[in-house]
C-alpha cells in the first residue's frame, strides 16, 4: 500500500524545508512517500506523477517549492486530490515569490497554501494528518495528543534572570 501522503519538492536543496513535514507526519504515525518532481526541469515526471497519484493511493499531496514556485499548482492542476503548498524561503525574495507563486491560483484549480518555510512545512504535515483524522480515530487521537503535548509545553510565566 501507498503511504497516504506525498511529499513532493522541486529540487534536492527543498528537502531541508521539506524534511520538517516529514518529520511531523512521522511523529503522528503518519507514512509519507517524498520525490523530488520539478515542474520546471522534469515536467514529464510531475504529469505523471499527479495523473497517477489518486490511483496509486496517496490521499493528499503537500508541494514544496522556491523561487517560480509552480509545482504545486501544477500539481493540482492535474490532481483531485488535496494540494497543500509550501513556500520555500530564497535568497533573492525571503521566499516572497515562492509564496505569490503559490498563493495566486486562479479559480477552479485550489492550492491550500502555508507559511514560508519551517513553519509551512510543519503545518502543512498538520493540516494534512487533520484531514486524514476525519476518518481515521485512531489518527485523530494521536493528533490531539501532539497538540496536547505542544500547549503543555507553553510555560504559563517567564523565567526571571538573574
């Protein structure tokens, strides 16, 4: 069986990015399958990829990308399935163009988009395993017990220096 979450990137050097959501689902219980699928450089790979993705299983699929930043509406454009973009952080924009890119879809063809960076990565994961956890108990309680755990973590008054 397919891991019910792709991770897709434009290029190895996104994977540093990426890697926060994979680590997230990971946490969760949660298998995810990662590619690197340029929309830019190997077009051939990410049609067939995005044609085939439904059929071979996968449930969602999260995008990460920089600078153009194509790939996840892309993606969605030949998809069904759920689409969720992450803006990777660049060096000439901060990531600005990568999350105008993204965010600017036209009608008909949506890309749930997040926040530049690690922290896009990360809730992408987030918002990802809270749509598979509509129909998934199991996964909705070990979700609930990781948002637990994030607000217990929060110390409800600062330490005072020395």
């Amino acid at each position: 069986m397919t891991a019910p979450i792709a991770i897709i990137m434009g290029s190895q050097s996104d994977w540093e990015t990426m890697r926060h959501a994979a680590e997230t689902l990971g946490a969760l219980g949660l298998a995810c399958e990662k590619r690197i699928v340029s929309a830019h450089r190997t077009p051939e790979r990410l049609y067939a990829f995005a044609k085939g993705a439904k059929a071979a299983g996968f449930k969602v699929i999260i995008a990460g990308a920089g600078g153009a930043a194509h790939l996840p509406g892309m993606a969605a454009s030949l998809t069904e399935l759920p689409v969720l973009g992450v803006p990777i952080e660049s060096k000439t924009m901060s990531g600005m163009d990568s999350l105008y890119s993204i965010v600017q879809m036209p009608a008909g063809i949506p890309v749930g988009t997040l926040a530049i960076g690690k922290a896009g990565a990360i809730n992408a994961a987030l918002l990802a395993a809270s749509m598979l956890a509509l129909n998934d108990k199991a996964l909705a309680e070990r979700l609930a017990a990781w948002r637990k755990k994030q607000t217990d973590a929060v110390a409800e008054r600062p330490e005072e220096s020395a």
